[in-house]
C-alpha cells in the first residue's frame, strides 16, 4: 500500500513539475488515466501551433452512403482523415441499440477505436432525452425539467441509472492494450438557445448549474469514470456575461467551447465572421484567466451553398483564434454540412487543406497526443 501511494505521489509530482514548466493546465480530474491527461496537455501545446480540423460522425456517413467501413467523404477529398471524429451517445440513456442519429452503438465503439487507433481524438456529445418526460425526447420544450428531477427522488434515482448506462459505455471504450480511450465529453451543450430542455428558457442558471455539476461528480466519483474531459458550449453568446452566465466552475470544465453556424441570408454580409471573431476574442479574454482548452466544437453551413464558404468565411474565424480544435457537422436525412467530391465547394475545401495549420490525420500522427516527449 506504501508503495502504491509512493507511484502515485511521484507521478502526481512529476505531472505537476510538467505544468510548471511548461505554463500548462492539467485536467480538472485529478485521477485522469495517463492518456487522457496527457492528451489535454498536447492540446495545449497543438493551439500554439495550429487548429485541428474535426467532422462529426466523419466514419458513419457522407453524401450517399451509410456504415460503410472506412469510408470518409473528407479522406476521398484530400486523400487523409480529419484529426478529430465526432460522435454522439444519444439514447445510450433508454439502453437502445442505436443513438439518435440511429447509428448502432457497436458500430460507434468499432469507430472511436479505429480513431484511436490510428492517432486521432474523439468528442463524443449526449443528446440525452427529457429524465422526466423521457418520450419528449432531447427537444422537449418542457419548462423546469430540472426541477422537477431534484424535487423527486424517483427521478433522481431513474436519472442515476441513465448516468450509470453512460458511464458503462464511456468505460467499455478500450485500446489495444486495454487501456480506456479519452473522450472530449460535451455535456447539455447550446444551453444559450431553447431547443434542448437544458436550454436558458427552460431552467435557471442554478439550476443548469446543479445538474452540471451533479453529472460531472457521478461519473467521476461514484463510477470512477477518468477518461473523461468535460466541454462547455453555449451556442452563439455576445458578452463574457452571457458565456459565463451558466457555467459550472473551473473544477468542472476542461474545454471552453462554442457552437457557431453560418446561415445562408447571413451572405454576403459576412455576419458569420463578424460573430465569429468577436465571440472567439471574448473567449480568448475569458481564458487568459481560466488558461484552459478552447474550440468550436460545431460549425457549418448548412448544404455548403456558398462555393468559397471554407476559405471566405471560415478560415478568417480560426485563424489568429488560439482554438485547439473545430469541428463540421454532419449529413442528415435532408441536410449536410461538409463537402464531398464532386460538390461546388469540393476545390474550395481543398485550398482550406493546404492551409499548414490547419491539422489533419497526418498532422496528428506526428504530435503523439497521448503521450508526451519525455515519456
């Protein structure tokens, strides 16, 4: 037992010498497994240097195609996967087969894994159902949601068991050596708008607080869930007020986030832009004292209906931002939000590859992001 406590204060030691050194953040999670911590200190360090380049569900679908192994609508435009893979864990909740997006949850574990495999980082979002009304989905406009779960200790307790079947899954995602995969964990995010039943109109900021801060602690002390970086992200925000205004406590977020999608009739105005920077300089004032991850954790427009949309009006936002990672949406049933070859804006997507700071599958090889130098 002495020389299990000696390990451990030796390597919370050197961790912290680490950071010292090096003006890093470790992660809010002090018994975060090796990988995940140092996959939030590499971040640090890649924002430096430039911005990895995600897509959500980049291994599940594109233009015309479904669940076809190795396929990646990104890989067949610029010869290379994104560095970042999104996915969601919707309905993990009700214990169903498949997420939201109706995607086999075997399958999504096969995916994080092949990611993981082969270097690149996986965000996973929760678009969890109504704990109370359960058969209004994640877009219930059902007002005091959260009230009502914490007034109630039966739906506190069915609450509990849809964090259990979360926690079970987040444990169940494993390396080749057996070890427990990070996960970029982005909980009850677009809280600044009211589609979600987390969303401001729907609850106090205590009480989006309270249900923040309860998920967190569940999964990290009663089930001992470490491979784990927790996300805030509000949606569009116009001050450090109303970005903060929700926000649970340093102790409880690894990553500063934003959501931020262009809209057609925003053209040629270049409002996306003007949004954009300024949202990304609030975020970067706010994180001068914070000092932790910042990204876009979601962007797009939707059917790409602008030909240069990547270089005109994308790019202007990440560049000179000190974002860590953004990631493009998906394709839907009717909608889409990347390129594929053969699309207007395929050339345009090329040219924003080029970009050297812009990283990619290849970029992210290099920097090892689970390990560090002097490991």
């Amino acid at each position: 037992m002495k020389s299990l406590s000696k390990k451990l204060f030796i390597l919370l030691l050197s961790g912290i010498t680490y950071s010292f050194a090096y003006g890093q953040t470790e992660p809010t999670d002090k018994l975060a497994t090796r990988e995940t911590r140092n996959l939030y200190l590499n971040l640090q360090t890649i924002a430096k240097k430039g911005i990895l380049f995600g897509h959500q569900e980049d291994l599940y679908r594109g233009h015309g195609w479904r669940a076809v192994p190795g396929r990646s609508d990104i890989r067949e435009l610029v010869g290379e996967y994104p560095a970042l893979l999104g996915s969601d864990m919707g309905k993990i909740e009700l214990k169903s087969e498949v997420n939201a997006s109706w995607q086999r949850f075997d399958d999504i574990t096969w995916q994080v894994q092949q990611f993981y495999r082969q270097g690149g980082i996986n965000t996973i979002s929760w678009h969890m159902n109504n704990p109370v009304s359960p058969a209004q989905g994640v877009k219930s406009t059902q007002d005091s949601t959260i009230y009502y779960l914490f007034s109630s200790p039966e739906l506190l307790q069915r609450y509990n068991t849809w964090i259990d079947a979360a926690a079970d899954y987040l444990q169940s995602l494993k390396g080749d050596n057996g070890e427990p995969i990070p996960v970029l964990l982005r909980l009850f995010h677009e809280h600044t708008g009211n589609w979600f039943w987390w969303g401001k109109s729907h609850c106090s900021p205590e009480e989006y607080v309270k249900l923040w801060r309860y998920t967190v602690d569940y999964l990290r002390n009663t089930r001992n869930v470490h491979n784990i970086l927790i996300v805030y992200c509000p949606d569009v925000f116009a001050s450090r007020e109303e970005y903060l205004e929700r926000y649970p406590g340093d102790d409880y977020v690894d990553v500063l986030g934003f959501d931020l999608y262009d809209k057609e009739n925003w053209h040629p105005d270049g409002i996306y832009i003007q949004k954009g920077r300024k949202m990304v300089n609030v975020l970067k004032e706010i994180n001068k004292e914070k000092k932790k991850v910042m990204a876009m954790a979601e962007t797009g427009l939707n059917r790409v209906s602008v030909d240069n949309w990547w270089t005109g009006t994308l790019l202007p936002v990440l560049k000179k931002s000190g974002l860590a990672y953004a990631m493009i949406w998906s394709v839907g049933q009717n909608n889409y939000w990347s390129p594929c070859k053969g699309h207007p804006s395929a050339p345009d997507f090329e040219k924003l590859y080029q970009t050297k700071w812009l990283l990619f599958e290849s970029d992210i090889r290099k920097y090892s992001v689970y390990q560090l130098e002097k490991e």
